[in-house]
C-alpha cells in the first residue's frame, strides 16, 4: 500500500482519500503508528497526559476534563472521536476546534512521515491530533480511546493517569464477547505505576489483574471514591478528601454524577502538578456540554438526541426519559450499527416509545430498515413507519406530531449526525433553558 497521497488543498479531499485506508488492510497492532509518530515528534512534549477508555461515558469525561482543567486557567488539547457534523470536533484546541488549515498541514506532515507505511483513517487522524498538541503550547492533553484500549492508536502515547468509564458490551467482532476479555483491552491504557481510575462497581478481575502486575494504583468507584446526592447538589469522596456542595453536572441524567466523580478522582491524582480549585470544579461541570449526548431542543416541540448504541446506554436513556413528563406520544426515529446488539436495545426501550421510525442509513455496517422492521415486528411492536432514509423518516416523526408529543432520536452516532443535519434544514433552535436539575435547585 505504497501508494502516495500527493497532498491535498482540502479537508475533504483528505478525508476521502484516508477513507479508503481500509482498516482490514492494516494488522492491528501498534509498532507502525509509533514508528511514524517517532518521525513526526519534534521533541519531547511536557505536558500531562490524561487517556480516557470505556463503553459509555467517555466523551462526557473529556468534556468535563477539559472544562474544569480550563476554568482552573491550564492549556488544554482534547481528541475525542466520532464526529456528528464536523471532523474538526475531534481535535480542540482550549475550547476551540481547529480549523481546515491546522487539520491539512498536520495530514500532509503525517503522510511525509509515514513514508511506506500504511496507516488507517483513525491512526491518520490520532497522528495529526497528537502532531497538533505537540505544537501547541499545552498543559494537559485529554485523549478519548476510540475503540478498545490496548491496541488503540491513542495508546502510543503513556497517560499520567488512565480513567475507564466503565465496562459493557459493545464491539464484539473487536474486543471479545465477555467482560472479562473487554476488561483486558481497556486495561491496556493502563501504565507501570501510574494510577488508574475506574468509573463504576466491581471492575472486571481481568481489569484488576492487569494493575497488579503493572503495579498501578488502581482507584475505583465505591471503594476508593464516591458521591453523595444532597438537597440541589452532591459531594465527592475521595480517600483523603472530599469535595462539597458541587453542582450537577450540566448533561443530564444519574450517570453523569458518576461520570463526574471520576473525572474529579482523576485529577486528584494529577494534583501535584495540576491543582484544581473548587471554583474551577463547579464552573467546569456547569459549561461541559458534548452535542448529541441526550441533548433536548425544545423548538416546535420536544426532540432528544441521544447517541446511545447499547444496552448500557439505552437503560441510562429510558431511565431518563422516564424522569420527564410527556403529555402526548413518544416517537422514536431509530436506526443502528448491524454489529450491536439491535434486539436487546429494543427490548430496553419499547416500553417507553409509542411509535417507531425507522430508514436506512447511508452506510455499509447500518442495519436496513428491512432488518429494523423484523426485529421490532419480533418483539411485537406494530407502530413502525419506514422511510427511505433516516432523514425522512425523521421529517414523518415531526410531520405527524403534535404539540404535546416528543421526538427521540438514538441507535448510532450516524443516525443522530443524519438528524442533526436535517434539523439544520429545518433551522430549529436549542433549548435556551437551563437543565431541569438546575432548575430544581431554583425552588429550594
């Protein structure tokens, strides 16, 4: 795969061509990525290194990272990934994405690099986010593994503190069908004597295994940190402090409390070189906001858009929607990823919708609408329409809704980055409002 890219002028013209960098061409494994991103350093960075991996709930962690480390005044870098309407949302710069040109020089130095070696379309982009920061006057870099941990592009560079969301199953062709072996690939983001935090109960034994040998200090929830609700806000437990009266994170739902107080066990461990103030703790958890993470727009009525893709997520987003009160019917505009577990999302979640829209989504790994309408018919569900395309299915949804009704939108990344497009057609508005959980501390 020797062939050669020859630049480009455009970020799309970049994009397109490391689309066809087919990952099934490519052994997983890290040596050539490190190998070119040995080419590409320009020196040691300084920064602090902070890599988060897990199911659900990474890129809420990054965005709380990244806020409250920001509030506290440091220079942050963080690279999630995937995108829901613009590549460059991976890659942001103190609160700010980086622009076509930032994007395009860093390609065309990584392909310079990379001379004969083949990379895929995640390990181009991993290379150019990490060749950005290393150019960029930082403190801290936030890095969100995109799938897995162990053999993850991101996993080239040695995090000062390691934090796994938590643990479910997602992306079995990759990672193996049972926690334990999921457990393994995100302990893989893991280094010698390094601490490492885990974000929710009983971490998988593979998962502890693998810090005992490596001597890290694990921390992990419920044992080693912990959160209490009180009257409109919470605290953080940690082993040797605590943090109090903290406000609700932003983003909505129990989880985030959760999500939160691994964030806040995370810089515990980095505060001999990153000290974090209070103040800073409350601003961050109040401005972190990640588009597509049950985000609710309230123009003409009631929409949610969730990215939810699994079980695990789905419960959280049922859950949820249990918490809010809708007057009229529930119409959920759905599709997914053919590899997840399609049926058992489904099953979560029926209970809470009146009716389904599915479409296709315009991609090979969708599910067909075909597929969809057998697996909700399976389950009994007999309130389906079908469109042709997502986007249509989604313009019935509003079309045959009435004001009291609400609109959810979750399955895949790609079902909520076809809506959103849309709903820019359709120039609708966010809910200016503030979040229902502070809004109740309004009233106390």
């Amino acid at each position: 795969m020797g062939h050669d890219s020859m630049g480009f002028d455009t970020l799309d013209q970049w994009l397109a061509w490391q689309e066809q960098l087919h990952p099934s061409e490519i052994d997983l494994g890290l040596e050539r990525i490190a190998e070119v991103y040995h080419r590409l350093s320009v020196e040691t960075p300084i920064h602090q290194v902070i890599t988060v991996a897990g199911t659900n709930g990474k890129g809420s962690s990054v965005a709380m990272l990244d806020g409250i480390l920001r509030a506290a005044g440091y220079r942050v870098g963080s690279y999630t990934s995937p995108h829901l309407l613009r590549y460059n949302e991976r890659i942001v710069l103190n609160g700010v994405e980086v622009d076509d040109q930032t994007l395009c020089d860093a390609f065309e130095r990584v392909d310079q690099a990379r001379g004969e070696v083949s990379l895929s379309y995640f390990e181009f982009g991993t290379l150019a986010a990490l060749d950005i920061f290393n150019r960029s006057d930082l403190d801290v870099i936030v890095l969100e593994v995109g799938l897995g941990g162990r053999l993850d592009a991101v996993n080239i560079i040695d995090p000062d503190v390691a934090l796994i969301t938590n643990i479910g199953i997602d992306h079995q062709e990759w990672l193996g069908h049972d926690l334990e072996s999921i457990g393994f690939e995100k302990a893989g983001i893991m280094r010698a004597e390094r601490p490492a935090v885990f974000c929710a109960d009983e971490p998988p034994h593979s998962l502890v295994q693998h810090a005992e040998s490596l001597n890290t200090p694990l921390f992990c929830f419920g044992r080693d940190f912990t959160y209490q609700t009180i009257d409109s806000g919470w605290r953080w437990q940690g082993q040797h402090s605590q943090r109090e009266a903290l406000p609700m994170p932003t983003m909505r739902g129990a989880y985030q409390q959760q999500n939160a107080a691994g964030v806040l066990m995370a810089l515990e461990c980095l505060k001999a070189s990153l000290s974090v103030s209070q103040a800073a703790v409350r601003s961050g958890l109040l401005q972190a906001q990640v588009m597509g993470r049950f985000q609710i727009f309230s123009t003409p009525l009631r929409q949610i858009l969730d990215v939810g893709h699994n079980p695990h997520a789905v419960k959280q987003l049922k859950a949820n929607l249990q918490e809010m009160s809708c007057l009229g019917r529930t119409r959920a505009v759905f599709a997914m990823m053919e590899d997840k577990d399609i049926a058992g999302v489904i099953d979560i979640i029926q209970a809470v919708i009146d009716h389904w829209y599915i479409g296709d989504l315009d991609m090979p790994r969708a599910a067909s609408k075909e597929q969809l309408l057998s697996l909700l018919t399976a389950q009994g569900v007999t309130e389906v329409s079908c469109g042709n395309s997502i986007a249509s299915a989604y313009r019935q949804a509003i079309a045959e809704s009435g004001p009291a009704d609400q609109i959810v939108v979750f399955g895949s990344f790609f079902t909520i980055a076809a809506v959103m497009k849309e709903m820019k057609n359709l120039t609708l508005k966010q809910d200016e409002q503030q979040p229902w959980n502070i809004i109740a501390s309004n009233n106390a």
